[in-house]
C-alpha cells in the first residue's frame, strides 16, 4: 500500500548531494550514506563528530552567522572540503527543523558567486515582458517560454488547479517533435494532497534524475527524537516511488518544478520536464525560484479583462441592491423584485428566498417541497453559513430528482434559528472532458477493500462525459453572496434596533394616553352626575307640574346620561386595551340591541327608520359595552347614509354553513352565517332583499371586495360588501356562547 502520509519523512536523499543533520552546537547527529563518495570520509567516522572536522575556521564562521538569522529561513552559500582527492567545491544549503540545523551539499564546479550584473542579465529581459502582459493566458504562456530559455528542459508546462484539486495545461513551451499536453486535463489524485502540501512551503523542487537510487540516513530514525527525520523542506529529499514510476511511464528522466501561490494557497505549477538526465546549477534554480515568485506576485493582477468587468458588474449590483433593500419597507418584495436581481448577484438561474420557513421561488427551481428538502439536508451536512457546489446531486442524492435545474447549489444561512435561507440555482451542464489517460487509472482497490493509489500507465487522451454538474460558482460571486449576507443581518438588526425604539416610543405615548383618558373620564363624568342628578329631581319634585312631553324629555336627558357614563368607561377601557383584556361575558344580544335601538330613537326623535328583527338573537361571549357600540354605529350609519325613501334596516342571522358563493347580488335577510369559504360577488339570492346586519359569522375566507368596514370589535370582525343601488350586508364575525 502506497503511504502518502510520509512524504516528507522518506528517511533517504539523492544521490547527487549530501546531508548532515546538526544539533544547535553543530555536532553531527545524522549523516546520508554517501559521505564516502563526496567528502572521503565514512559515514560511521563523522557520527557525533563536530562540523569543524569538516569545514575550517572561517567557514565555520560564516555558518553559525547565518545560523544566527531567522529559522526557517533558507539560506545558500560557496564552500571547500578538503578530501584525499584534494579540495572539493559544494553549494551549500542550510535550514533548521525539528530543533537541529540540516545542511545539505552539492558538489558544483566553482567557488564563485553569480554577481548581482550576471543575474540581472539573466531575468530582467523575462520580467520586462511579463510586465507587458495584461491577460492571465498571454502571462503564464510568456513564463513557461522564459523558463524553458533559462532550463533547456524539453518542456515546460504552467499547470493550473481546479477546484476539486484536478489540474489543467494552460500553457506550454516545448521541442517541436513531442506532442502537445496544453488543454489536458490531469485527475486530482495524480498528485496527492500531502505532496501539495510540501510544495505550498517549498518554492522549487528538483529532481535531476528518476532513475538514480537514493541514499539512506545513518542512523534512520534522529537520535534526538527517535522519530525519522523531517525533511519537508530539504532539497535533496528522495522522490516517492510512485511518482518515479508516474514520470517514468511519461518517459520523463529529470523534473524541476515551482510552485504558484496565490493568496497563499496552491494555484498551480511550473512543471518541466526532461527526456534525459539533466543538472541544473544552483544559480539556475535559483533564477527559476525568484521568477517563480514574481509569477506567484502577479497572479493577483493577471486576470483577463472580462472576468475584471464582470467583478465590476457584480459589485455594482451588489450595492444597488443593499441599498434598495435597506431602504424598503416590505423587506420580502425587496430580495425578489425586481426578479432579475436576485439572479444577477450571483448569475443563478434560480433562486429561493426562505423567510420564517415561508419560501419564495424566483426564477428556474426546484419545487418549494424540493426547498425544504435541501434545507434541512443543509441544517444536518453543512455547517458554513456559506456553502456552495456544481455537483449537488453527487452530495445530496435527492437532488437527482431535480438535477435538470439545480445541479448546483450556492446556499445563505442567514439565521437558522429563524430559518433565514437565500439559495441560488444553476441547472445541469453536460461537458466532455478531455483527460491525461484514464483519470480513475490510478486508483486501486487493495485485498481489504481499502482504496490505494498507484502510477498510471497511459497518458493518452482519454474523453469523458460529466453529468450531474452545473458551471462552477466563482470567487466573485461568492464575495458577492457574502457580503448580502452581512448587509441583511446588519439590516435586521437595524430594523430591531428601530423597532425597539418605537415600542419605546409607543409605550410612553400609552402612559400618556392613559393618564389622558383616567383624567378627561373624571372631568366628563363631574357633570355628567349634575345632569344626571338634577333630571332626577325635576322628575321626583317637578313631575305633577310637567305635561307627559316634558317627563318624556327628561327620562331621555336621564337614559342618556347613563348611557354616556357607560360610553366614557368604556373610552376608558379603550385607552388600555394594550394593557388588559376586554370584559368578555354571556351577553344576550337582545338585550343590546334594544339598548341600542331605545338610544338611537332618543338622539334622533324625528327620525323615520324601521328596524326590523325577525326573531330573537342569540347568547355570546363579548364585551357587552364594545359590541353594544357596534350596534348603535351600523344603527345611526344606516339612518345618515341611507337616501331612500323608505328607510328600514333588519337584523338577523342565518346560514350554518356556505362553501362557495360565485355571486350574489343582493341579500334579503341572513340569520346566522357559520362559515363562508369563498365570495367572488354578491348577485343575487331568492328570498334576500337587503341584510343591514349579520350577527354572525365564524369564518370567511376570502372576500374579494370590501369597500368599508365602519366598525369592529377587538378579536371580531365585520364585512361590508357594497353594490350600487342594491343595499349593503355587514357581516360581524361574533362567537356563539
């Protein structure tokens, strides 16, 4: 089984160099085995031995100044071994790790510097036109023509990552007679997580020849920590024999490759590529190394000019629409009209908007059932507040059913508690892949089921149909979801801060008006006990001298007076209503409406109205004194706005139930109405000539027109269904005792 996991612990380098692992005091704790070959000494003899047994005093010297630098930091340098052979000249490498200094040598063939002149000359021409160079393209094929000047490699590729970690030849530089690799591309697993890790904290890898064997640590395992040496960042590291076998079957003999960092992640790769053995000096390494990270600097700025507007675009239309929904009123309307921008944010094809678990569809979409299957798919597998994905139905298996329009998926928590959710669709896109070899070649099933990865054998073409994948969200377009996400959360929080200074606002102005209506009921009521009173005098002390129209007169003045205490207390109750709960009681209706009807004739003596009530109306629970009120309203409103001739209103109630009412045009008499589910029009029903009153009515479901409701009781309701010339019905919605 192939074990990826240890990298960067192979226990072995190279060939073509050494390595010497050193404690802080620069004892010579792990040597490679081939000090014999480079240094004429044994491995065995410079064991536990001081760096001094090597190097003379002034090289020494200059080692434990750059050792005084910052670890981690790489540093390159010129020195001289003085073997049995004679002087020997090597480039050294230093680093430090794991507590201890590595010190890594290659033989090179002068002590010689490259001065600052030679390696200006060597890339000031490479990055004076890439300086020229505005689109990505155009940039990174103009670095893989510089690097193959500067290398001599066969090939040289730039080689991009995907998302799902699977590579692609954007540009290539190459000898005439090979075959063109630039569109291929490469499966994620050709090149394993844990080696992209090393290449994130190393810039330049080297391997001057597959075929060479490499050379083993003496002793294996570091005597400090008894654990294998790390050797992420060391040069000589050996090459894992699966990747010699991988670029072997590629017919490849020697590698040098820099990585691309953008934004400090992995971008992609320079990879070049060598039929034979190659040795590149390490001032050439070097020169690929710096032009590596002038790429990796620019990469931020190298994009094309069309992904460059449509950044513009999207934060243009972001900022319209913050700003338009932090403005609005109906904040639902705002997210979905007009329909379009919602879209355009992110460039979805569809969208739904789930407010208080209430969805909203805009656009081309799954159904609001498939919503809230992906929803609470979402609640249990994601817990990002921003998650996105082209291939849905490849995670979530449900999504199959739906794949034609929601194949990808860019989903907004905004709050799961109140169940907030913006998701964005893009439906399926059928494309044709055009692969480096079978791109499932190199995965193996081993005896125990587990899955293992080998080297693949062919690199020929190898075309693929994908399904079940929609075109791939962009960074932008992330941003974009984002920073709505922000702006929604900062709106709701400054609508609650609003909100709650308004209930401030309210509950003052409630206090206020409570002390209002407590005085205004104790100034109102002073006199209204002296008219009260004196009638009562004048009727006890003053009745035998007072003709029956005068005693009529003030029975009236002591009837109303009572009536209008009753009035003020119940403004009174009014003025609290927020703050207590009305005075519910069995109340017979009866009762009330002869009340009402006794005051109305009292404040209208001349008036001529019929009241008709055709039978005796029944016992419910209410506030007697509000609902009184209702009666006396519709009562006087029948009298003033009524212009026949005749004037008469009757009061009654019927119906136990009523479905469907297409239309109805006038209505005579109705008793009692227990539920109506729908009513389009009034037209036209026998028996039914005019109903002025309905006392009750559980349920309507929908009334298409309501031109005015006069009145209505706290928990109740009342309709008004209004024709011309034909009457007017007002339904009051009241429960049965």
């Amino acid at each position: 089984m192939t074990n990826y996991e240890q990298l960067h612990i192979p226990g072995s380098i190279q060939p073509h160099g050494v390595l010497l692992a050193l404690s802080p005091q620069l004892e010579i704790l792990q040597v490679s085995n081939n000090t014999q070959e480079h240094l004429g000494q044994k491995p065995e003899d410079l064991l536990s031995q001081p760096l001094s047994t090597l190097l003379n005093a002034t090289q020494l010297e200059s080692i434990k100044k750059f050792l005084q630098q910052q670890e981690g930091t790489v540093n390159s340098f010129k020195l001289s071994i003085l073997t049995d052979e004679g002087e020997k000249y090597f480039d050294g490498i230093i680093n430090f790790t794991e507590q201890m200094w590595i010190l890594e040598l290659e033989p090179t063939d002068s002590l010689t510097q490259m001065s600052f002149l030679s390696f200006h000359a060597l890339t000031s021409g490479a990055i004076s036109k890439m300086q020229k160079t505005s689109n990505l393209i155009d940039f990174v094929q103009l670095v893989a023509s510089e690097i193959r000047k500067i290398t001599e490699f066969d090939r040289v590729m730039v080689y991009q990552f995907d998302s799902s970690g699977a590579g692609i030849v954007i540009a290539e530089d190459k000898r005439e007679d090979l075959l063109p690799l630039i569109g291929l591309r490469y499966p994620a697993t050709d090149i394993p997580t844990e080696a992209k890790a090393l290449y994130t904290r190393n810039s330049l890898r080297f391997i001057p020849n597959f075929g060479a064997q490499p050379v083993s640590l003496i002793p294996v395992n570091n005597p400090q920590t008894q654990q294998p040496l790390d050797l992420s960042c060391a040069v000589l590291r050996s090459v894992h024999p699966c990747c010699v076998e991988y670029h072997q079957n590629m017919r490849v003999s020697a590698m040098l490759v820099v990585p691309l960092i953008r934004e400090q992640t992995l971008w992609g790769l320079i990879s070049c590529h060598h039929q034979t053995v190659k040795y590149l000096t390490w001032e050439v390494r070097k020169i690929c190394e710096f032009l590596g990270q002038i790429v990796s600097s620019e990469l931020v700025h190298k994009v094309s000019q069309s992904e460059f507007d449509y950044e513009v675009k999207l934060k243009s239309l972001q900022t319209e629409f913050i700003e338009s929904i932090s403005q609005a009123d109906n904040f639902r309307e705002a997210l979905i009209s007009p329909e379009p921008r919602l879209l355009d944010l992110v460039d979805a094809k569809g969208s739904a908007v789930c407010l208080d678990n209430d969805i909203t569809l805009v656009g081309t979409t799954p159904s609001i059932e498939d919503v809230r299957t992906l929803i609470e798919w979402s609640d249990t597998q994601i817990s990002d507040n921003l998650f996105s994905t082209n291939s849905l139905p490849q995670l979530c298996p449900e999504a199959r059913a739906f794949k034609e329009t929601a194949s990808g998926l860019l989903l907004l928590r905004i709050s799961k508690v109140r169940r907030y959710y913006i998701l964005w669709f893009r439906p399926e896109v059928i494309q044709t892949v055009t692969w480096a070899g079978n791109p499932n070649g190199s995965v193996k099933l081993d005896p125990n089921g587990g899955v293992t990865l080998s080297p693949r054998k062919s690199f020929e073409k190898w075309l693929e149909t994908v399904r079940l994948t929609s075109l791939p969200w962009k960074s932008c377009e992330l941003d974009s979801a984002l920073a709505l996400r922000n702006a929604i959360v900062g709106i709701v929080i400054s609508k609650a801060d609003e909100l709650a200074k308004i209930n401030r606002e309210l509950e003052q102005s409630n206090r206020e008006l409570a002390s209002f209506a407590y005085a205004a009921s104790h100034d109102l009521k002073e006199p209204l006990r002296g008219i009260y009173n004196y009638s009562n005098v004048l009727l006890e002390d003053y009745a035998h001298i007072l003709d029956e129209d005068g005693i009529d007169y003030l029975q009236t003045v002591v009837f109303l007076s009572q009536r209008m205490e009753s009035l003020i207390n119940a403004l009174l109750r009014l003025s609290l209503l927020g703050q207590a709960e009305l005075q519910r009681q069995p109340t017979n209706l009866n009762e009330l409406l002869e009340q009402a009807i006794g005051v109305f004739y009292a404040s209208y003596p001349q008036a001529k109205l019929e009241i008709r009530t055709t039978k005796d109306l029944p016992t419910i629970e209410c506030d007697p004194v509000l609902v009184g009120e209702v009666f006396s309203n519709l009562i006087v409103n029948a009298f003033k706005y009524n212009d026949k001739a005749e004037k008469w209103l009757e009061i009654g109630f019927v119906v136990d139930k009523v479905d469907k009412v297409d239309k109805v045009d006038k209505v005579d008499k109705v008793d009692k109405v227990d539920k109506v589910d729908k009513v389009d029009k009034v037209d036209k029903v026998d028996k039914v000539d005019k109903v002025d009153k309905v006392d009750k009515v559980d349920k309507v479901d929908k009334v298409d027109k309501v031109d005015k409701v006069d009145k209505g009781d706290k928990g109740d309701k009342e309709d008004k269904e209004d024709k011309e010339d034909k009457g007017e019905v007002f339904v009051n919605h009241l429960g049965l005792l």
